[in-house]
C-alpha cells in the first residue's frame, strides 16, 4: 500500500476529528454543457446563479456538473474565496472543483463556511502551484490533503447556522457596494446623454449609442499606442503594480497572492498617465489610467493616450458598464473569467472623442463624485472585513474547543 503524505492544517485541532479533505469529499467531475445545466458563478456570495452579460466560454460542452448540496471551490488561488455550497443544480468551468460532500462525516452547510474561512483560504493558497499570479492554482489532487477538522455533525449544524447569520449582514454590506459603485461611473455624462435618453444604459448595442453630433468618433487603434518599455536590467522605476476591477492602477500591497517574480526584467513599465490594462480582466474592468509610474505583469499592456484624450476621461470611459460589456462582447477564450481581448480587436474599438473641455468637464466632476463614494466605500469595506474575520474567528474558536455554540 502506498503511504500518501498528509499535510498538517493549518485548522490542526485537538477538540476535532481531523481528516483530508480527499477523504470526507468526493470529486465530481462530470463535463455536461450549460444548454442542459445553466451556468453557475461562484464568488464573493457563493455559488449562484450566472448574472446576464458575464462573457461566457466558446466551448459550451467543456464544464463541470454541478449538483445542489455540492460544494465548489476555483482552483485558481488569486481568486481568493471564491467557494461555496450549491443550492441548484447547474455547471461551472473547469477551472472549479466540484465536491460532494460525504454526508456522515461533513455536513454540505457547514463544508461552505469551512472552504470559505480565511485559514483554510491560507492553507488552499499555500498548496498552490504555478508561476504567476493569476496562473497560481491548487488542484483538487493537492487540495486533497489539506487535514481539516470535523467536529460532531450537530455542532457543525449549529456552527452553520450562526455564520449564515453573519453571511447575511455581509450580502447586505456587498449589495450597498455594488450599488455606490454604480453611482460612481455615470454613463450619461460619459457619453453625452439626457437623463431621460433610454440609451443611457450599459446595455446600448454601440459604444457610440446616442452620442452628441458634435463629439468626433474614433478608433483606439489611432489614439492609443503600446509602449514597449520594460525594466530590463536596470533596478525598477517604482514599486509593482496592480490593476484593481475596483480603483483601477494602484500599488500592489498584496501578501496574500503570488508576486513579482524575482527576475522583473520582462516586466512592463507604466508612467503617469499612461493606460494600463490586464488583457483577460477587460470584462471586470481589469484597466485603467496610471498615476504612478511603476512596473506590472508583462502579460499586461500599457498604452500611451493621444493628447486629443483627457487622460482621467479614458479612466472613467473605458471602465464604464458601457465599455466592460463591450469587453466581455469582443473577448475570446475557453474560461468565462479569462476572457482575453487581442491586440486586433482593442485597436477595432469605436470611442467617443469630445471637445476637450467637455472631457476635462465630465473627468472633473466624476473625479469628485468619486472621491466622496469611496470615502463611504472604505468604510463598508472594514466593516465587512470585520465581518469576516469575525465569521473566520468563531469557527475557529469551535472547532478547537475554545467556545461552544447554543
């Protein structure tokens, strides 16, 4: 009999059964097409049905089934968290494992806020393998060994109902979010429309939909140019970037993913006012205009902007619903959350050109509508992380014993 090495948890209990994941779950790994079973995402809330617009995969046939009370959990480790208990049947990419839980030992409900707890979120990370960030994964092979504590099947319904309780104050705070961030990208004022214009939307069928006659139209291809510029062997410019789906260009203060690599000679340099976009993110809004100069992945792109372009009304336009529709419309690819827009298909891309000062208008007045919702943005955002940690904590604390739960 071949000995499989078990790694120690780090949710190692002595008040707890402990036992690898491999042996409390079983894989699912039926491919099916999402013409028979609807599309799940699988994210910050769980797992839940697929929004509208989200781009899809060309190879329909090439998903995963997944049944209600599965668990499901994105071997990709930089997508942080994303995991959770299937309430509906349906089917996710390949990029997910699917697990069905083995009910005498772990129960489905009490799995989801285990595989969702920052230390397992640790632990998944440190069994990870790969060479860059957003390559970085753990297979449900190597995930399979993750030792996990299993305390009596009535404390873990017990334990799972008083997280729920959390889960539910956490939706409430991510639905606010959502919806200040909403706010905070006015598609009527990017591109010229009346309040009333029922073209206001994201949804419009052009880029270009209802936009003055006296703005010019364009092409990106004939305003923006790739720089080419990398590091080589001269020490970096500035500290690693990142580009945030959320604020778009900021310093990468990240420990719990993948870095840099330590040779950064490949790597692209960005500088001040220079557009920076993650090709595979486009469709999340993985783009936006630099105000530091600094260094990024060199599977992303840079581009010098036309002095015809404010630089901050590039920011606002090309990370508007409008625009990260469009994204998700041109982009190609096998993952539904790696979608990647070629170089060909960017340069294709009609933009609206205003007179200047009406660009420099509408880039101020979002500057400042910005600047306040993410004052309230920051707020939320430490009391959701309270939240969490708080939800991480009490697990912890049972299922080594510290605390009992009524």
């Amino acid at each position: 009999m071949t000995v499989q090495t078990v790694h120690q948890s780090l949710l190692e209990s002595p008040a707890s059964v402990m036992a690898p994941v491999g042996s409390v779950v079983v894989e699912r790994n039926e491919k099916v097409g999402e013409t028979d079973y609807p599309p799940l995402s699988v994210g910050k809330l769980g797992v839940t049905p697929q929004l509208a617009g989200v781009a899809k995969s060309q190879t329909e046939g090439d998903r995963k089934l997944v049944r209600a009370g599965d668990l499901v959990i994105n071997s990709r480790s930089d997508r942080r968290g994303a995991s959770g208990l299937a309430r509906q049947d349906g089917s996710v990419s390949v990029v997910y494992s699917v697990m069905t839980p083995r009910p005498e030992l772990l129960l489905p409900e009490y799995g989801h806020h285990l595989f969702r707890s920052i230390a397992f979120q640790d632990e998944f990370f440190r069994w990870g393998t790969g060479i860059v960030d957003d390559l970085w994964s753990t297979n449900f092979t190597r995930m399979s060994r993750i030792r996990v504590p299993l305390p009596p099947l009535d404390v873990q319904r017990r334990l799972a109902a008083l997280l729920d309780e959390v889960d539910a104050m956490v939706a409430k705070l991510d639905q606010l979010t959502d919806a200040l961030r909403a706010r905070a990208i006015d598609t009527a004022a990017l591109f010229g429309l009346s309040e009333d214009d029922p073209r206001r939307g994201a949804d419009a069928q052009s880029p270009l939909s209802g936009i003055p006659e006296h703005w010019e139209r364009t092409k990106f291809g004939y305003d923006f140019t790739e720089s080419i510029e990398r590091n080589g062997d001269d020490p970096p410019p500035g500290p690693l970037l990142s580009i945030s789906e959320y604020r778009g260009v900021e310093v990468n203060t990240r420990t719990d993913g993948q870095q840099a690599s330590l040779d950064v000679s490949k790597y692209r340099v960005v500088r001040p006012e220079q557009l920076a976009a993650n090709m595979m993110w486009l469709n999340h809004g993985g783009l936006g205009v630099s105000s530091l100069t600094g260094y990024i992945s060199p599977d992303y792109k840079a581009f010098w902007i036309s002095p015809r372009f404010h630089p901050r009304y590039v920011h606002h336009l090309l990370r508007s619903p409008r625009y990260v529709d469009y994204f998700g419309a041109i982009g190609t690819g096998v993952r539904p959350n790696a979608q990647r827009v070629t170089k060909i298909a960017l340069d294709m891309m009609p933009l609206p050109l205003p007179p200047m000062d009406e660009q420099k208008r509408i880039a101020d007045d979002l500057d400042q509508v910005t600047v306040r919702i993410d004052g309230m943005l920051a707020k939320i955002a430490s009391l959701r992380k309270l939240l969490v940690e708080h939800s991480s904590t009490l697990l912890l604390d049972v299922v080594t014993g510290r605390k009992e739960v009524a």
